[in-house]
C-alpha cells in the first residue's frame, strides 16, 4: 500500500511544527519536523502531513509559487520511501530553491530527513489494512 501525502493548511500546525524548534537547514530549503500532536483525530495510518511555505524573502509572488512547485516535486518524489510515518512536515523554500538544481535539491531533502532523525527504519513494516480490506478472498 502506498504512502499517501496529505497537506498541512492551518496556521495553527505550521506554528506548532515551527515551536519544536527540530529543523534541519540545507541551503535549498529548511525541513521542520515534529510529531503528530495528541488529542487530535489521527490521520490515515499510511498518511505523512506536510507543508510548505515561503517567505517573501524568496522574491515576488512567481519566484515564492515556483519554490513551492519544485519542493512539492522533490517531497513527492522523496517522502515516500524515506519519510517516517506518524510525523507532521513543514518544508520552507530559500531564495537558492528557484534557481538550485533538482538533484541538488533532492540530495538536500534526503540529508534533511537523516539530520533531524525522520528517516523511516529500513524494516519498517508497511502500514497495516483494516481488516476484512485488501486481502485476497
């Protein structure tokens, strides 16, 4: 079953993520991470929830929207195999996200993930199925 990438909107997570202050800065993009708070309705067990965001740091409305394109590509490309459930993700564009190469950019998200200790242990067991879904009958 794959891993589905569910988006963080509310302030109130981006601010929550942000207080943990658990950040990794590369110089394509800055990677907050914290757990999924208590209390709250969990997500799908296969979900990891992510934002992005730039500030006008980054440059007009065309740079700062591009920087968030091209981070989405590299979270989509990259979360799947290597993110680690149970974890809320906030991905910050810098002004070297608009013009930094895309590998370049990829091997800063895969450090990112290793530095704050968000990367999903190699015998991760695959999420788990409700029961009576997937199985063959």
């Amino acid at each position: 079953m794959p891993v589905s990438l569910a988006r963080l909107k509310k302030r109130a997570d981006f601010l929550r993520v942000a207080s943990l202050r658990k950040k990794w800065a590369s110089p394509g993009l800055i990677l907050q991470v914290a757990p999924f708070p208590e209390g709250q309705p969990a997500p799908k067990a296969d979900a990891i929830r992510i934002g992005f965001t730039c500030s006008k740091k980054v440059g007009n409305a065309v740079a700062r929207n591009r920087a968030r394109r091209r981070l989405k590509a590299a979270v989509d490309e990259v979360f799947p195999g290597l993110a680690r459930l149970g974890l809320d993700y906030v991905v910050i564009g810098r002004r070297e996200t608009v013009d930094r190469d895309y590998s370049l950019l990829l091997q800063d998200l895969r450090t990112a993930l290793k530095r704050v200790g968000a990367l999903a242990a190699a015998g991760q067991p695959e999420p788990k199925t409700p029961s009576g879904e997937g199985s063959p009958a």
